[in-house]
C-alpha cells in the first residue's frame, strides 16, 4: 500500500478537483482579451469565478460524462492514466487505468467504494488483484483512504467544487486561445492557500493545507481551458497534497484533458471473487 499511496494521492486530487473540470475563487476580476459574446469559448472571459461556475455547473449537470487522461508529477514520481468518468450528485462513477513508477494501477469508484487494482506480483491475496477501499470500514487505513473516496463523491459535482474554490482564490487573467482544434478561453487562476484550508471539510486535506502554510506557501496556480459550450477541455495544477501511505504533504502537479463530454460510459465493480480483504480487516 506504501507503494501506490502517492498513485493514489495524485488520482484523488484528479477526481476531486479535475472531474468538476474547473476551480476557481473568490470571484475576481477577469482579464479580457476582447470581443462581445459570452463565457467559455467566447471572445468575452466570464466576469468572475461564481458566474464560470455556473455556466459550467449547468451544461454538466446535462452533459454528466467524460473522457479523461491524466499526467502527473507527484512528489518526483512521473503518473499518466487514461479513463471514463459520469457525475451527478447520485451517480458517481469513475474509471481509470494508471502508469505508475511501481507498475499499472486500475482504479474503480462506484457506488461510494473504490477499487484498485495492484501492480502484477503485489497482490494482497492470491488471485485476487483488486482492494476494495470502503469509507465504512473500521481498518485506520481504509478509513483514511476511504476518506478521499468521500470527498471524491461530494465534489464530483462541478458547482460543489467550485462552491470550495469561490472564496479562495481569483481569477488573474484570461484569453482566448486554440486547444486540441477547437477555440476555447484560458483561465489562469491564483488560489490562496489559507482561504482554502478555512473551508475545507475534509480532514487530511485541511492538514495537508495546514502543513502547506506553515511551509510557507501562500497560493498555488491553476489554469483552466473552457470551450464554445462551457465544458472544461484542459485543467492544468500544482496543489500540495496529503499522501495517505505517509501522512506527509505532497506537491502534485497535474494535467486533465477533457473529451468525448456526453457519450455513454460503463463502470462496473470489479467481480467479488477478484477482490481481497483490506491488511488489517
């Protein structure tokens, strides 16, 4: 488990701050880079963070599924994963296949459980790749592990997110540039560190904020690319980050890319016969 921990850290981070495809702040001001219509992929850069939010909050509430693929740079460690992933505040469901320094990683979160799927030869049990990680569960390891589970489910909801991002950070600058061939608008965004660990809920990402400040970080950056139909194409980051294998405070630095926003995805448990016991259960 000590293995995959920051695996694991940089893919929370994903879900919890990617899958909503935008974060923001406080709702400062824009940068415009001129024109007259309106937010996304528009020549006109949303006004402030709370209205991005909404704009983006209701097309995916519409269109509630993704495809996904991940790079990332956690604590030294080169990650990348590619998956499919379907929001909705009663219907989260997750999937991603994930290389990793220590070997592939298949991840699951269905139905408020997640599953990884171990490196070949780390097995827990024989024949049994998969570890199920239930927040309900009384081990302290999958409890912690199980927590990040939690905040994944409850931010799965981009409007939720953005609810934590909205008094933490601001918009410094945006304009329009071309992405992956279509026309989209670039948010930079400077989120404050302090604002931040004020309003979150969950513990071990307020301890990771806690140990953060008192490291001296102030804020980090985040950039966000929202295209013509206020849909999140391109979410880039670099956020410290509880690694649950050491209880240390990580630098996570990720890119999200965004595509295939309203075709059908298919996420399924794994099958029980493939799933061991958590060590310690």
């Amino acid at each position: 488990m000590r293995k995959a921990g920051i695996a694991l850290s940089a893919f929370a981070l994903a879900l919890t701050l990617g899958a909503c495809g935008d974060n923001g702040g406080s709702g400062g001001s824009a940068s415009n880079s001129g024109g007259d219509s309106g937010t996304g992929g528009g020549s006109v850069a949303a006004a402030s963070l709370a209205d991005l939010a909404k704009s983006i909050g209701e097309q995916t509430s519409e269109t509630n599924t993704a495809h996904m693929k991940i790079t990332a740079d956690a604590a030294g460690q080169e990650l990348s994963g590619e998956g499919d992933m379907k929001m909705g505040a009663a219907e989260v469901a997750m999937s991603m296949d994930m290389t990793t320094p220590q070997g592939s990683i298949s991840m699951v979160l269905v139905d408020n459980v997640f599953y990884i799927k171990m490196p070949t030869g780390q097995e827990l049990e024989p024949g049994k790749p998969w570890l199920k990680i239930d927040p309900n569960d009384d081990n302290p390891m999958a409890k912690a592990l199980g927590g990040m589970t939690e905040q994944m489910s409850k931010n799965a909801d981009p409007r939720a997110t953005l609810e934590q991002f909205e008094k933490a950070g601001e918009i410094t600058d945006s304009k329009e540039e071309e992405l992956n061939g279509e026309q989209t608008m670039h948010y930079t965004v400077t989120v404050d560190v302090e604002k931040l660990a004020e309003s979150q809920e969950d513990p071990s990402m307020k301890s990771a904020m806690d140990q953060a400040i008192k490291a001296g970080l102030k804020d980090f950056p985040m950039d966000v690319w929202i295209n013509s139909d206020d849909l999140p194409v391109r979410v880039k980051l670099d956020m410290p980050t509880p690694n649950p294998a050491t209880g240390k405070t990580e630098s996570v630095k990720m890119q999200i890319d965004y595509t295939d926003w309203g075709k059908p995805v298919d996420v399924t448990a794994p099958p029980a016969g493939e799933v061991a016991a958590f060590p310690g259960s």
